[in-house]
C-alpha cells in the first residue's frame, strides 16, 4: 500500500530534512516540534539523522526535493495548521509515487 511505505519509508526521511532545514534557519527543536506537530526528542532524531533513512532517495527525485524546500519556506513564513501540513505531505507522496 503507498501510504503505508510513504509513512514508514519515506516521510521520516521529509521531516529530517525540514526539521534540519528550519534548525539551520535558526529554530530551536522546540520550535520545529510545534511546526511539524511532533516532539521535541523526535526533532533530536532527525537532526542526529537517526531517522529519515531514505534522505538520499529524496535527493535524486528533483520533483520531491523541489516540493520539500517549498514546504520547509511555507512552514518558516507561517505557522500551518496540522491538516494543511498532512495535505502537504500527501502532495509530496504523490510526486514520489508518480515518478
């Protein structure tokens, strides 16, 4: 099923990236767990990339990454509610699974 490999596979390695993204924007981990809805200690995960195994997979998909770097600006200039987020991620899923 493509949304069970997308949770499992592929959105830990999106929310690696924009969580590392917003850190180096100059976000605290706190402040990146309230964006992205998730805690503080996953945030760690990601930034140690512990998490998010299929990053590089990301990178080769200029499609995916593209649409990753808009929602990492979306996520800086405002603050998204937790279902604009989740239909974020969906379009994402969908340019992965289409290419």
């Amino acid at each position: 099923m493509k949304c069970e490999k997308f949770v499992n596979d592929y959105l830990p390695a999106i929310r690696a990236i924009i969580s590392n993204k917003l850190i180096h924007f100059g976000l605290t981990q706190q402040e990146v767990a309230d964006k992205l809805y998730l805690s503080q200690g996953g945030i760690a995960l990601y930034k140690k990339w512990v998490r998010g195994k299929k990053v590089k997979e990301m990178g080769e998909k200029l499609k995916v990454k593209e649409k990753i770097e808009e929602l990492a600006r979306k996520i800086i200039s405002n603050d998204l509610k937790e279902e604009e987020l989740e239909k974020e991620y969906c379009e994402i899923c969908r340019s992965i699974f289409s290419s």
